[in-house]
C-alpha cells in the first residue's frame, strides 16, 4: 500500500496560518525574498495574490518538514495550483530557495494581469456536462468565463468576469445547485486568461535548476505521475491556465494503491474532497491533528504488504 501527501491551493488561505512554522523555514523565507514574510500573514496583506501563494508554500514546505522529521516518506505528493511547489520541494525536484522566487512571480504576475473585476467561482450539486453546457451559453468576449477545476463528481469550480460568473452561477442555482459561491481568488486561475504570464513564468523557470522527483509526483492537471525534469518545468509554470483535474488526481493515486493520504496545511478541503474516492484506508489533515499520529500512520502504511 501506499501512502500521498496533498498541498491545498489559493482559497485555503487563512490569517495567521504561519503561526508555528519553525524560525528556521521563516529565516530561510525572509532572507530569499528579502523582506519579513510574517508581514504577509495578515487579513490585509492576504488580498494580495502574491502574499497568498507565498505562504501557502512556506506553510506547506515546513509542515511536510515536520512530519518527515521522524516518518518515512511518502510514495507519492500532488498539489493543487499553487499547491504543486510545496508537492515538488518535498518531491526533491525543486529546491525551496528557488520555489520562493518562483512562487513570489507566479503571484505577482497573476495579480498584474488581473487586478481586480475577476476571480473563481465554485459550483456544488451540478455534474460537469451541465457546467460546461452553462459555461458555452454565457462565454462571449466580453463576459468571459472558462472551467478551471473538477474537484469531484458535483463540485466543480469556474474563472472568468465577476459579470459573467455571476450570470453563471444565478443560473446554476436555477438548475437546481445546492451552492454557488465566491472563492477567496482574486484572478481567474487555471484557464486561458492566465496564458500571457504563465509564459513570462516559463522564461523565469529557464534559468532554474531542477532535479528529477525522488517520489511520486502526480500534476494535478494531469492526474498522471510527472518524471523528466521537462516536463515537470513545464507543468509547474503552466499550470496556473490549465484546468485543475482533482477529481482525476486522487482517483489516480488511489488505482496506484495509495491507502493514506495526509493534507498539509492550512485547512482540510482537500481531505473532504478525498473521502468521495477513498472507499479504504485514511484521509486525514495535519490541521488538527496529533504530529506522533499521522508519522505512526507513515510508518504503519509503509510497513503494510501490497
């Protein structure tokens, strides 16, 4: 059996969530970026698409760390959006340094491209056809509006236009959505909007030096395990315009025989979303659980027979 460990994306972000990261991780962070990354961990400074991204890594990064510290390793890592560079630091493929810089641009191009009258929408109780056959109606130049996210059979997220979200999401719940609701994402991520800077974040990741993944590393928009350096550079930098297939990820890591997974903070909207597929075994969020607890659950499902 196996075991998976999963990074959230932008939208689990909450204030103070780098509260209890060691001083080392926090020491480390300030002296890449250059500025005392605690100072973005406020309600104020979380509006900023840049601040957001940075410290979900930062949080993720030194959660793994801890949990690592005495567990072995997992067999495979995914992350969601922005939760893919924290997946590729623990997966040895991306070095923490680096991932910083990285992720510090990724924000601000992202910001830059879109700062305001934009963001995501989430959709609960319709099935993809029926968001796609919505999405094909009101799409047009000018209320633009794409997919971005299948998160589950019935919850699937879209980006675009407040405008023409809007329009979408009043008729969802005409058809009969249990939710149509806001994310805490400023830009329309994971959709063709994001084109023009995930290509300038491509030219950065030129000069970056990366490693092959020592785990399993599955892409969240592929919902297949990455393995050459190429591939994996282009995964990371692009994949802020490709559609997030979640639902497909953590059915991919289940068929592979993966029995436990663990999500790294901040929040557990990941482990809710996992329990649809995982008929056996755990899901469990380091967020309010005992650190000795889920490093026993490591040890026991790395000692299991397959």
């Amino acid at each position: 059996m196996s075991s998976l460990l999963v990074f959230p994306g932008q939208g689990a972000q909450r204030p103070g969530m780098l509260r209890g990261v060691s001083p080392q991780v926090l020491a480390e962070a300030t002296a890449v970026l250059g500025e005392d990354v605690q100072q973005m961990d406020s309600v104020e400074a979380l509006q900023s698409t840049r601040a957001v991204q940075v410290c979900l890594l930062i949080a993720g990064v030194d959660a793994a760390r801890r949990l690592l510290e005495h567990a072995p390793s997992p067999d495979y890592v995914a992350g969601l959006s922005i939760g893919a560079y924290p997946a590729a630091v623990v997966a040895g493929a991306l070095g923490f340094a680096d991932a910083l810089r990285l992720v510090s641009l990724r924000g601000e191009l992202m910001q830059r491209a879109y700062p305001q009258g934009y963001g995501m929408t989430a959709i609960i109780g319709l099935d993809l056809t029926a968001v796609e056959a919505l999405l094909s109606r009101v799409h047009s130049d000018t209320t633009p509006v794409y997919l971005a996210n299948i998160n589950a059979d019935h919850q699937v997220v879209i980006a675009g236009s407040d405008e023409a979200m809007a329009i979408v999401a009043a008729q969802a719940r005409s058809q009969g959505a249990a939710k149509a609701c806001r994310l805490a994402v400023s830009v329309p991520s994971h959709c063709p909007l994001l084109e023009a800077p995930a290509r300038s974040l491509a030219q950065a990741f030129a000069d970056v030096p990366l490693q092959p993944p020592t785990l399993g590393y599955l892409s969240g928009s592929r919902a297949r395990p990455v393995t050459t350096i190429e591939v994996l550079r282009d995964d990371l930098a692009f994949n802020m315009c490709r559609v997030v297939d979640w639902r497909g990820t953590v059915q991919s890591a289940y068929e592979r025989g993966v029995r436990l997974q663990i999500e790294l903070p901040p929040g557990a909207v990941l482990t809710a979303l996992a329990r649809r597929v995982f008929e056996q075994g755990s899901v469990m969020a380091f967020d309010g659980a005992r650190l000795d607890t889920l490093q026993a659950l490591l040890r026991e499902e790395g000692n299991r027979q397959p």
